[in-house]
C-alpha cells in the first residue's frame, strides 16, 4: 500500500471511530461539548465533526479503504475480497464495511475467509432478504445453516414479524430446531400464527425447557399446535412437566395419541390423561397399546385433577360431578390396594375409604381417611343432604372387619341398641361435628351394616 494510500485508510478509519463515538454520546444523553468551551470553540468543533460525518459517510472512500486494506492482508483475506469485488451495487459493499467492518482482528478475518468464503455468502443472502440483525453476528453468518433456514421461515410474514426481534441467541435456537424444517411441518407452523410466542414461552420457562427441548421438530410442532394456546396446558405443564413427555409418549403411538384426541371431550381431558398416565406408567400403556379402546374408558373419566402432598407422599383427587376418586401415587403410576372414593346420588353421599392397606405398603396414612372426607365436603358442599356408611366383613379390611363395623357390634352385642352403638362409632362423631346427628336409617344383616344420617 502507498503511502497516500495508507494515509487515507487512516484518515477514514479516524473519522468512523470519531464518528461512532459522538453517535454513541449522542444516544446516552451526553454533551460532547466541555462546559468551559466558548461559542468560537463549539463552533469549531461542530464544524469539524461536519467533516469527519462527511468522511465516514462517504460510500467511494469506504470502498476503496475496505479493497485497499484487503489487499494489505493477502493471503488472510483473498477469499474476502474475492467476495467482496463480485458485488456489484454501491450500497451493499457500504454496508459490508458498516455491518462487518474492515476486518483488523486477525481471528476474525480467518473465520470469514475459511470454507472458501461462505461466511461472506451468508452475509449477502441476509442482505438480499433485509435480514438486518443477524448479519451483523459472526456465530450466525459462521454457521452454514442459519442464513438459508431464516430466509425459508421469513418467508412467512407472521413468523417474520414475531421471530425478527428475538435477540440472537434465542433465535439460533430456534433454528437448530426448525432449521430445514419440512413443507408439511412448514405449513403446520404458518397455520398456527401464535407458533412462534407459543414456542417462546415454553422454550423461555426453565422448568418447561428440559423436557420441551427433547421433542422433536414435527413433535414440537403437533404438541404446540394441540396445545400451546391452552393456558391450562402451559400451567399444568409447569406444575408437572412429566406431561410433555407423557404427550411424546403416546404420540409415538398413532393409534393411541389419535384416540385421546378423538374421544376427549375437550383439551382438558387430554391434559388430565397425560398427567394420570405418566411417561412412566408401563402398566397401562402395555394396557392401551393391546386395546386402544380402553383410551375412550379414560380419558373422560374425570372433569379435575389435583394433587395434593400428605405426610411425604402425594395423592391425586379425581374429580367428576358424583365421584371423588383418591389415589396414592407412587413412581410409576398409583397405589392400587384399595379404590378409595367418595360418591354422592341425589344429595346422599357415601365413603368406600380404606387406609389400612396403604399402611402396610409403609405410607404414614395418619389423619389421610380424615383428609379425603374434608376434600370431599369441601368439593361436593351444600349438594350434600345426608351421609351413608356402609360397613363390612372383608379379608382386606384389619382383623377382617372395617372399622365402622368392629366399633358398632362391640358395642351393639353388649347393649342391642342400635342408636347407642352408631353414636359410638368414628363416623358419627365425624359427621356430628359437620351438624349431621339424626340417624334416618339403620339395616343390619349377617356381615353388613347401613347407616344413613342427615341433619
């Protein structure tokens, strides 16, 4: 390079240095002028600054610098400047330069002008497209798929418009996931116009990320597309995340993910399904996979799934319109010793509870029978007009007897009054306290005893 030569390079990157750094004053707010300064000084400084503003804005100068300080580089940055003089338009060799610079760090202008170039490719596929942002970034025009994947997804104006602001990162994830994304896939995502806040919001969310990140493209697509503007959905999600791996499960399985959809009454249904029947519930998906029609049994088997915590362990509420069901869970899918419910047939409410086989499976059931009738008063509340207890001889029942039943007869075989003997039972002193003394009914046979109150 001549000495004029090099002298103007210097010049010129003098002047976008200055220039950058009044810009960068000028948008925090910053006075470049001392407050010493008199008015013969800022007007000298303002009309020098005129000039460098002229410099650095002059696109021949740029130009000539940016091909003058490749050919300095020779060997480093032929494949840059190869690529540089096949541009033909003023304006995109200027904004080379702007975006990309003159190319001084040494490790910078190996990675542009490595693999014959194609960084410099990507950057003019991005300019052709108005793609603005990402050419400015080195590990998005270094990678040989960002550009083309972004331009086939910019396609669409809707994911244009709600993807462009992403910052970088968050946007390269989106690409390693739906880069080279195929027409039917394409076309399942256009047509879902929240597609892309939709994946934001389960990809932002640290507890959803994990186990949102392990479907793939299509099941990534197929999942938002079903569920992703259910807020219930994102909720329970986020309060069990086991269900997207649950969803992926099944999905797997056409015949059985096209049942849960096909026969839920709605999207809830379908949520509580994937939460009754974890990812690790092989019992009852060997079950669904040898009959899918057992899916339709299911999957509307109850309107509300709660789970609560009890002494270290955790039960779920299965709740539809007359039935509460109670079941402990367990790793792999629930407790099944005994099918703990509570029922209520116009106005009258019954209890089949039995906590004595949980206790020998080695959970601490103190208090639980106590819990699941005050989940059950407080679910089916003013409906309740009276209380039923039926009372039993059973093997699985503690000496073989429930409880209701071993306190009424060892009372009842001392004294015959039957009143006496349903008073001195764990029942009535329970429901008592709820206002429901009057005995309506009494029936005793060999080994069963009904007892009926209401208030």
């Amino acid at each position: 390079m001549s000495g004029r030569s090099y002298l103007q390079s210097k010049v010129i990157d003098s002047a976008f240095e200055l220039n950058s750094t009044v810009k960068q004053f000028n948008d925090d707010g910053i006075s470049i002028y001392r407050p010493e300064m008199t008015p013969s000084q800022i007007q000298q400084l303002d009309q020098a600054l005129f000039v460098v503003k002229d410099i650095a804005g002059s696109k021949e100068l740029v130009v000539n610098t940016m091909i003058q300080k490749l050919e300095s580089y020779g060997n480093d940055a032929s494949e840059i400047l190869q690529k540089y003089r096949q541009i033909d338009n003023s304006a995109e060799k200027y904004a080379f330069y702007v975006d990309l610079g003159f190319f001084e760090d040494p490790a910078i202008r190996k990675l542009f002008n490595a693999n014959q170039g194609k960084a410099i490719d990507n950057w003019r596929l991005c300019y052709a497209n108005g793609i603005t942002v990402e050419r400015k970034s080195l590990s998005f025009l270094t990678n040989e798929k960002y550009a083309k994947d972004l331009v086939k997804l910019y396609e669409d104006t809707n994911i244009r418009n709600t993807l462009e602001p992403f910052e970088i990162t968050k946007k390269q994830k989106f690409l390693d996931t739906y880069g080279n994304i195929s027409d039917p896939d394409f076309a399942k995502m256009k047509a879902n116009t929240n597609f892309v806040n939709e994946w934001e919001r389960y990809y932002d969310d640290l507890i959803t990320r994990t186990n949102f990140n392990s479907l793939n493209q299509t099941k990534q697509i197929e999942f938002l597309e079903r569920y992703g503007a259910s807020e219930a959905m994102y909720l329970r999600v986020k309060n069990n995340p086991d269900i997207i791996l649950s969803f992926s499960k099944y999905a797997q399985r056409p015949e059985l993910i096209s049942n849960i959809q096909l026969y839920s009454a709605d999207i809830k249904n379908e949520i509580i399904f994937f939460e009754r029947f974890s990812s690790k519930n092989e019992e009852w998906f060997n079950i669904f996979k040898n009959d899918p029609l057992e899916i339709t049994y299911e999957i509307n088997y109850c309107e509300e799934r709660l789970v609560k915590t009890f002494n270290h362990f955790k039960y779920e509420k299965l709740i539809s319109r007359d039935e509460i069901v109670f079941n402990i869970l367990t790793d792999t899918g629930i407790d099944t010793s005994w099918a703990n419910n509570s029922k209520i047939i116009s106005g009258e409410l019954s209890f089949d509870i039995n906590t004595s086989q949980l206790k020998q499976n080695g959970y601490n059931v103190k208090g639980l029978g106590q819990k699941w009738v005050d989940d059950t008063f407080e679910i089916f509340d003013d409906r309740i007009n009276s209380v039923k207890a039926e009372w039993t001889e059973n093997i699985n029942y503690p000496g073989g007897e429930s409880l209701g039943y071993k306190e009424f007869i060892n009372v009842y075989e001392n004294t015959y009054d039957q009143i006496e003997a349903v008073k001195a039972t764990t029942f009535y002193k329970t429901m008592s306290s709820r206002k429901f003394i009057n005995i309506k009914d009494i029936l005793i046979n060999q080994g069963y005893i009904k007892v009926i109150l209401t208030k």
